[in-house]
C-alpha cells in the first residue's frame, strides 16, 4: 500500500530521539511514499523546509498556526520585552488553562505556555510584520514548497484574539492566491468563521485541503464545491467520530486525502501513542470500509488526490 501524508509535524520534539532513522528510512520502507512536514510555528516552517530539502520524498508546507501569530504582532520586541510577555501572558492564562487541562486530563497547561514563549522569542528575531513575512516567502518560493499552511483559525486555545487570529490567516490566505500555492487550514472550534473567512478571501483562487476536517457533511459539500478537499487522519478510526465517518460515507472519494497531524492523533488500534505517516494505513483501511471498497484501491485514488492538490508530478 501506497502512503502519502498531507501534513505531519516531524520538526515536533516527539521525533528528537529518532527523528533521523525515521525520515532516512523507516517512513520508506513503511510504504511512505511522499510525506509533507507542515511548519506551524516559524520554527516548524524552518524545520519544514530543511527536511524538504534533505530528503527526497519530503516536502514543505510553509505557514504560522493561529496559535503562532503572535509573532507577527509582536515582531521587532526585545529579549527583555519578550521574557516580560511571556511571564505576564501565563500568569494571565493560568485559571483558564488549569481548568482545561483539568477537564482533558492532559497536560495542555504546560505545552500552552511553552506556546506562549515561543512565540515571543521567534518574535525578536524580526524587525517587523513585514521582515516575518518576507521570510515565510522566501521559503514558500522554494522548489519543493507545495502547500502554505497550516494557517487557520483557533477558538479553542485562544492564543490569540479572534481579529488578531483573522487578520493573518486572511493575510496568509491572500500571499498563497498571488504564489499560487494551494492552502493546508487548521480549524478548531471555528468551522464556521473558518468557512467564511474562506469564501470571502480565496475561493477560486488555489484550492487546497481543510486538515483534520470536523464540520458538518453540509458544510464538507460547500468546501468541496469551492475547490477543497478534506484531510482525513486517525480521527476516523475512533469510536465517537460518528459525523466525520458520516461525511467520508457521502462525501465522494476524489475530495478526501490522507494526513497524520503527527506526532498527533494516532489511530486506533494505537491511539495515544506517538503517531507517525507509516500508521495511515489504518485510516485507509476505514475509509475503504466506509466506502465498501477494496483498501488498496482506495489507496491509489487517495494518493492520487494528494498529488493533485499539492501539485507533485515527480516520482
Ligand atoms: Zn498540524
């Protein structure tokens, strides 16, 4: 079976032991056989880039995460302005946060706040906005940058301020219609704005892919109809993910493409390990059963929707 994973997180630290061995060789002789490194932070676009570069089969999605904008924001602070931040910005968000993590049983407080610093610290490296953006296009003109993202929209972390979170995905969403790279959109919490926000600033321009897709079949008709399709990844393996299955059943096959979101959501049988492109072939495995067809041939329309969106002619 064929793999090809439309949006993994290999820069993540999950991958520090073992990051190597992975991308020089495991993936491959899982069955990988194109793997896209998304950047989220502008660590992760850094890091997307390199690995595109150093390994044949990798390619670059170059973007800041709703969670990350701050480093526009914030661009051309001190070391000291940035610490001050930092230490303010998680002493502000601490009730909230332990609330969430208490709720989610995970330890979501720490990794926010590892957030809130990075974001500050990646900030004084620039001058400005315009410094930060000239940088993501630097690297979104790279041969093998096939896709700007993940940029998006995130109600649930609130990192950000909505308008904050708005204006540079809409910022983002116009750079990739005049690059002409097609899009790779995180959503949570705000698949409604999310749609909107598409609709108004890059319909019939690039087209692209909603990652980790979790609307309704309604609006997955509407995406599908404006030139998108939708990520599919260890979500649909679980139990209670009875809407997304319902919209892999109706939405045809030649709009779905495959992801991991790795280290994240691996699926099940291995749900909560660390998850990597290998495993997506258990997410293949589902989607043929929902769409009561033979696995491998699943498989190949798959990879040939991922090819097709991201534009990959090369073998
Ligand atoms: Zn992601």
């Amino acid at each position: 079976m064929r793999i090809i994973d439309t949006h993994a997180h290999y820069d993540d630290e999950a991958f520090d032991e073992d990051r190597g061995e992975l991308l020089g060789k495991l993936l491959k002789e899982g069955g990988v056989e194109l793997a896209v490194n998304m950047g989220a932070s502008m660590y992760g676009a850094d890091e997307s880039a390199a690995y595109a570069e150093k390994y044949d089969y990798v390619y670059a999605g170059i973007g800041i995460h709703p969670d990350d904008v701050g480093v526009f924001e914030h661009a051309g602070i001190s070391r000291e302005e940035a610490a001050e931040l930092t230490r303010k910005e998680i002493r502000d968000r601490e009730g909230v946060d332990q609330g969430e993590a208490a709720e989610e049983g995970t330890d979501a407080a720490a990794e926010s706040s590892i957030q809130i610093g990075r974001k500050y610290q990646e900030a004084i490296h620039f001058s400005s906005a315009d410094d930060v953006m000239d940088h993501l296009i630097g690297m979104c003109r790279l041969p093998k940058t096939v896709t700007l993202g993940e940029i998006g929209l995130d109600y649930h972390w609130m990192v950000e301020p909505k308008e904050v979170q708005k204006k540079w995905f809409i910022r983002q969403l116009r750079l990739a219609a005049e690059l002409g790279l097609p899009i790779n959109v995180h959503s949570r919490d705000a698949a409604q704005d999310t749609f909107d926000t598409i609709k108004e600033h890059h319909s019939g321009t690039t087209g692209g892919i909603i990652h980790c897709y979790s609307g309704s079949a309604e609006m997955a008709q509407e995406y599908i109809r404006m030139g998108y399709y939708l990520g599919v990844g260890g979500v649909v393996t679980y139990k209670n993910s009875k809407v997304l299955k319902r919209v892999v059943s109706e939405i045809p096959l030649e709009y779905l493409v495959t992801e991991t979101d790795s280290p994240y959501l691996a699926p099940t049988p291995l749900r909560g390990e660390r998850n990597d492109s290998r495993n997506i072939r258990y997410v293949i495995e589902k989607i043929a059963e929902l769409k009561e067809m033979d696995p491998e041939d699943c498989a190949e329309i798959l990879r040939e929707n991922a090819r097709k969106v991201y534009r990959i002619t090369e073998a």
